[in-house]
C-alpha cells in the first residue's frame, strides 16, 4: 500500500478515532478500526520463545537458548535461524509482532537482565540483530528492536538518568540498533524505561525524531516498554509514535487536548497514524486478513527438539580443558553434582519468562547418553530467596495436575475465575479480561511430599497461609520494596515459615487487596512450599563420596532466574550459597573435575586452578540437558566464543556500578572503554577470560595472515587455519583494529568463520566493518574518518593473539 493510501485512510478519520488508535487496545493488542480496514495487531514478548497474549499462564510454546547463548556461536545463519523458527511461533499464536530482539549491551556484568542481550560489543550485537530480523521479518512477522537507548542496568529502570556523552552513545550505544536498521529494516523498535541525559528514553526528540526517524531514515514504528510512557504532548513531540499497554494510558483525551491547544500539531499524531497502518500492513493486518499456517512444528516435536539443542549445544564455551578432559569418554564412569544438574536453569527472569513444554535438566540428559555410568548427586543451595512451588511438589487438588488451584473474586465477593494453573505463581487481573479488579485470590495445593517443609506466600498484601483440616495458620502482609511497580510485579515480595507437613496435606493460600493498592487493577500471587534446606556440610559431604568413587566428577554451579531477570541487578560475580567450597571439595577427592557453568553472565571462579576442565553453559533453553550433555560428550562440538569479557574479581571492570547516584544519574564515566575495550587500555585488570575466548575440541595453528586489496580503499585480511587437533571443529577468526590515536580504544571489526577436519587447515577472509573506522566529532557533529595507521589484531581473543598487521 502507497504512501498516499494511507494518508487517505488516515483523513477518514476524527482526531479522537486517530489518537484512539496510538494507544493499545488491550494489554497486548492493538485496537481494530473496521472504517479502515485496520485489524487488530497482536504483539507477543519475544528474546527467547513467543509467550503469547498472556504475561503468566498463557500457552505452551518453546524455550529457546538466551540471547547470550545464541550469540556465543558468532554466527549470523544461526542467528537468521532462529528469528525464522520464532516468526513459526509467532504464526502458530497469530501474533504479528514479536518483541525482540534486545540489542543494548553488557555494559556492567552485574546487569540483571544481560541474558536478553547478546554481547558488550556493538558489531557483533548489531550484526546479530540484523540476521534475526531478516529471519522473523521473511515470514511477515515484525520484529522489533530494543530498548532505545541507554537501559544497561536494571536498578530504579523507571527513573534512571543514563548520563551518556554523545560521542559514546553514536559510537558504542546507538549502533546495534543503527547496524540492524540498515541491514534489515526492522519494522518496529521499543523505547526503554530510563531517561537519557535528562530526558525520558519516550521523549526523545534527539534521539528518536532526529538520528532514528531522520538520520537513518528509518520508516517503522516506535512504541513505548509497558507502561513506559510518561507525558502526552512531550512524548508525542518527541518521537513516540505508540503508547502500550491500554485501552488507558497517558494519551488518550490528554494527547486530543493538546492538539487541539497547539501543543502538539495534527501533523505529528498523523505521522504516528501512518506508521502504524505501514507496520499492519506489513503483518497483514490492514484491508486483508492474513493467513496464519498451522503446519508449523509443535513446541515439544521432534523437530523443534533437535532445533533447539543444536543451537544452544552450538554456543556453549569451553573456558579451560587441562589434558584434554573435555570431552568425557564413554565408558567412564561420571558422577554428576550439583543443584543445577537436577534442576537446570533454562532461562532467566522477567517479561522473557515462557511457558516451556519441559524443562530437560543435565541430569536427565547425561543419564539419556551414558545410562548406569552416570550418578546424579543433589548439591548445595542454590537460592537467594523464596520460589514458586515446583509442579512435582504440589498438584491442583480439583484435578490432580502438576500445579495449584486459584480462585478469584472482584471486590464485592463476585466470583471471577476458578482455574489451574500450571505453575504456583501467575498475575491476576492484568491479561485476564476480568469484568472487574480482583479482590481477593485464592490458591490451593496439595502436598505431595511431606516432611520439615518451607511454606509461604509470594506478593503483595496481606496474605493467610493455612492447612485444610489442621490447627495452623500464618497471616503474612507484604509490603512494596519502595522501588516502583515493575520491581513489584517482576521481582514481588515473598514471606515464608517452616511447618512439617503431611503427605497429601492441602495448602490454602488467600490474598485480599485493597482497593487503593499501588499496582491498581491486577496483582501476583505465589505459592512457597518446598522442603527445607538440608545441613550444607553434610550436602558436601555426599557431594565428596560420590566424586571419590567416579572416574570423572562433572559439578554444576551456577545462578538462578532470581539473579538473571528483569528489574533488579546482581550485587556480586561470586556464586551464590557455597558452590564455591562444593567445587573445592570435590576437585580434592575427584580423579579428574569438569565444572559446567549454568549462568548466561559471568561468575567468580576462584577454584579455577584446581578443576581440569571448564565449560560455561550459559541459559540453554528447554532441551538444556540434551544440549549440555552432547557437548560434554562430544557429540556436538561446544563451538562458543564469549560474548562477554569475564572480570577476574568483583569491581575488576572498566565499568562497573549499576546503582544512580542521589541524583538519579548513571553516568557512564568509561565512555567507549566498556569490556575488553577497557582491559585491553589498562583502564581495569586483566580478566579472566577475554571477550571472544573459547577454546572448542580442536586446536589451531594460525601459519599465514596478510592484508590484501578491499573495499574503499581498506585491506581484507586472510588467514589460513590449520586444525592440529584430533576432531573436526569450528573456528572463528576474529579480526580487532587498534587506532594509532592514543584516545581510541581497540574494537572488533570483523569475523569469519570455518570448520576443518584434524590435520587440514583452510583460508577465510575477514572484510573489517566500515563503520568501525569511523569517530564521532562533538564538535563538528559528525562522522570523521579515524584516518591512516593502527594495526589490526588477528586473534582468538585478545588473550590469545596470534598476528599483528601493521596499516599504513
């Protein structure tokens, strides 16, 4: 459809019906408008699997590997990949719009929700970005790239001053997001929570209206995060074309009196129609209504299956493999350790959490491969507080399913619902459609276990725990931590107690909500119960005897969905609980220790010298187990390289805090000097491990690097590889460029990658990215030319450099 159509389509319009329109029709949707042939257009939250329309028990659909994961394997085609198996599930939802992918960077490690974003480096996320909408947006399914701009961190995200010099922002921040708008069109991007040098992230005319709009040229939508929008005439003046989530927001009759005040001019809020109806269009969604295929692969089939163990298998990352213990011989007996070997986290916390059809667990998966040679030994606390209920300890008591009942009513005792739900926690009241707010909530659930037992609730208000039949009950009143309602929602208030329960016992679990409380119309609630924490030394203890009498111990460490997630940030590198003295102890009695890292960030190894072999997992997606378990194997190569530069101790970083001064301000005092950037300046120590590192199954003589003839007037570089080791493996060439002025740092500026049998080596040739040639000038307000020498970098890693070329 022209232009021109849809400026007629726009004028049939009055400006209540256009301004109508530029705020979501439901939590989700956005609202038809039949006199335009407009349909409703479903958006869907996207990183790593499409939820649905409902934010908590909603569909079954696929978990995939985080973004960090993905990522890992430096590959554009699994990239490509995975944006076209996500439009399959987006089709299967009728979903137009998926919310992903999430390109700001690792700016700090301790960035609570780093697992949605891919890398610290600005190319690598951006060309990434760019594959994974070519993939989704090939099937007529927009993407849409966030947040825009300045949201690496996640503590008070709704007040949050990201204090950025332009110069860092254009060259480091903007880019991902300029790199994928280029290359692939994106349809829509999402402005983030936090202001950006004093002015909202959805206010941003400097931002929005003149690099995004007007620089690159860039024709799509862009909408606010959920309840991110904070004015109507400031946000619509500057740039924000769509507020989400309604039918209520700040627009609506507000925005419908600034226009007709001369605040905001007819024009802008037709401009905002316009690319509204371009993005129905291209979903299909505007005069036509689209097709939805439904032979598209089930989220738990075979296919999606070795999908998605293919991919995550593809970006886990050897650290470390002292005497080739990696990968473990069959035949040899393992005894897997661990907390996370049982219950292996998949995913991290927020709004990327889906509803997975499994959740395969290390455990499950080594067992599936080496049956009897392996031994599963539980490990030390993982936690740092109160969860859900798990579905194998607690049924719904109407129907027997894995889960809890709930009950809801509105405020004058009107019954709502009566559900089940699959999981011990869900938000009541936002997604539901309910004809009113909820009152009060039930939940119910039978024991399975019993035993010395923690039980409790998860959210806010006042709460009453009881036990069907028995003298006991606790009365519980959450209260808001004070840091504002998305921390409230993602993050709720939890209190607990220690009871012995019964098998077969029935917990009854009612919140009652005022009516003014602070979340308005909807609300959490969760169900704790689980068994207490056994004696630590005593887990070790076992943990000890089992490594003794194995060939090989494989222990399992890592954080939890409570540390990875959305609205709070880490505190720490160091692990939590005392997996630290677990690995200890086992690598003194083990004959051989390989430790599997079940994080997507990175953690303090202080043990590091004492294990054989490291292999950093990340989030791997529902088939983690199956992923892990092929890659400890062998069956699958772990072909990772770090898309983060790992801090050899807690503040060991260019850049570090995550907390706003008294202010409000984050300042980003490193500038362009974030990860290996910064290392590589002497602006922090040496790390751990370097941004790109990984090791593989094969090893690698690099025998010739050279410059040769390239584009505008810049050399190509070609590397011959030779794989000297004994297995067929995957490496990657990375090529860095160090300016030979003195104030810039180095950065990746390209990459290619081969896979070569033992003893044969191949030729790639990396062509450096032009746009890492380039410097902002404050003061000309432009682009310039970095000008004529430097060197480039040919390395596995800047730990691991193998050649130097010097340019001219």
């Amino acid at each position: 459809m022209s232009e021109t159509n849809y400026r007629e389509l726009i004028a049939r319009l009055d400006l209540p019906a256009k301004v109508r329109l530029l705020t979501g029709g439901d939590v989700f949707t956005l609202a038809a408008e039949p006199r335009i042939g407009l349909e409703q257009v479903a958006f869907s939250d996207g990183p790593t699997g499409v939820r649905g329309l409902k934010f908590t028990g909603g569909r079954v659909v696929a978990n995939f590997p985080n973004a960090t994961v993905l990522a890992a394997a430096w590959d554009t085609d699994a990239a490509e990949e995975v944006g076209r198996l996500l439009a399959e599930e987006a089709i299967a939802q009728e979903i137009h719009v998926v919310l992903g992918p999430t390109i700001n960077l690792h700016r700090s490690a301790l960035g609570g929700r780093l697992f949605e974003q891919y890398s610290e480096d600005p190319l690598l996320s951006g060309k990434l970005a760019a594959a994974y909408v070519r993939g989704m947006q090939a099937h007529d399914i927009g993407a849409c790239l966030k947040h825009l701009v300045g949201n690496e961190s996640e503590t008070a995200r709704n007040t949050v001053n990201s204090v950025i010099d332009e110069t860092t922002l254009r060259e480091l921040y903007l880019l991902p997001f300029e790199i994928a708008t280029d290359e692939a069109h994106p349809w829509s991007m999402m402005a983030a929570y936090n202001d950006v040098n004093g002015v909202a992230a959805t206010e941003q005319d400097h931002v929005i209206n003149e690099i995004v709009k007007g620089e690159w040229g860039f024709d799509g939508l862009v909408m606010s995060d959920w309840f991110g929008t904070k004015t109507a005439a400031p946000a619509a003046n500057g740039g924000l074309d769509l507020v989400m989530p309604g039918p209520v927001g700040p627009w609506g009759d507000a925005l419908v009196a600034d226009v007709r005040s001369g605040l905001v001019d007819e024009s802008v809020i037709d401009d905002h129609l316009e690319r509204l109806l371009r993005l129905a269009d291209r979903v299909g969604a505007l005069k036509s209504r689209r097709e939805w295929p439904t032979d598209v692969p089930a989220p738990d089939s075979a296919t999606r299956r070795e999908q998605l163990t293919r991919l995550a298998a593809a970006g886990l990352t050897v650290l470390t493999n002292t005497g080739d213990a990696l990968p473990l011989q069959r035949g040899t007996s393992v005894a897997l350790i661990g907390r996370p070997a049982v219950d292996t986290i998949g995913m991290g916390g927020g709004s990327a959490h889906v509803n997975p059809p499994h959740q395969v667990s290390l455990a499950d998966g080594l067992t599936a491969l080496l049956g009897d040679a392996v031994t599963v030994t539980d490990g030390v606390e993982v936690r740092v507080r109160p969860v859900p209920a798990v579905a194998g300890f607690v049924v719904d008591p109407t129907t027997g399913e894995p889960g809890v009942r709930a009950l809801v009513w509105d405020g004058d005792g009107n019954q709502l619902d009566d559900k089940h739900l699959a999981s011990a926690f869900s938000v009541f009241g936002m997604d539901d459609g309910y004809p009113a707010p909820v009152g009060r909530v039930q939940l119910h659930a039978r024991v399975e276990q019993g035993g010395p037992s923690e039980v409790g609730v998860i959210g806010l208000g006042a709460w009453t725990l009881r036990i069907e039949g028995r003298d006991w009950q606790r009365d519980f009143v959450n209260r808001p931590a004070g840091t504002g309602l998305a921390e409230d929602m993602l993050v709720p208030p939890t209190s607990s107690t220690e009871v012995e329960l019964g098998a077969g016992d029935v917990l009854v679990a009612e919140l009652v909500l005022p009516a003014d409380r602070p979340t308005g119309s909807f609300d959490t609630g969760g169900l704790i119960a689980r068994p207490v924490i056994r004696d630590q030394d005593a887990v070790i203890a076992d943990a000890v005897r089992a490594a003794d009498s194995a060939d090989v111990a494989v222990v399992v460490v890592g954080l939890t969905e409570e540390l990875e997630t959305e609205a709070v940030d880490k505190k720490t590198l160091a692990l939590p609980g005392r997996q630290d003295d677990l690995v200890r102890a086992v690598a003194a009695a083990a004959r051989r220790t390989v430790v599997v890292v079940n994080a997507a960030t990175p953690v303090l190894m202080p043990w590091i010298d004492d294990v054989d072999a490291v292999l950093w997992a990340g989030l791997p997606g529902q088939e983690a187990g199956h992923a892990i378990a092929a890659a400890l194997v062998g069956d699958q190569e772990p072909t990772g390289r770090l898309v983060t530069t790992f801090p050899a101790a807690d503040g060991a970083a260019p850049a570090w805090g995550v907390t706003p001064d008294a202010n409000g301000d984050l300042v980003y005092t490193e500038g362009t000097f974030i990860g290996y950037r910064g290392h590589d300046a002497g602006r922090a120590p040496a790390p751990a491990f370097w941004f790109g590192h990984g090791l593989g199954y094969g090893r690698w003589e690099y025998p010739a690097a050279e410059l040769v003839p390239g584009a505008e007037n810049r050399p190509d570089v070609r590397v011959t590889v030779r794989n000297i080791g004994a297995r067929s493996s995957r490496e990657v060439v990375q090529v860095y460029f160090r300016p030979a002025q003195a104030d810039q740092p180095v950065r990746l500026v390209g990459w290619a990658a081969a896979t070569v049998e033992p003893g044969a080596e191949t030729t790639v040739t990396v062509t450096p990215e032009a746009r890492m040639w380039r410097r902002w000038d404050e003061t000309a307000a432009g682009w310039r030319d970095l000008g004529p020498g430097g060197e480039l970098i040919v390395a596995r890693g800047l730990g691991d450099v193998r050649a130097t070329l010097p340019l001219a």
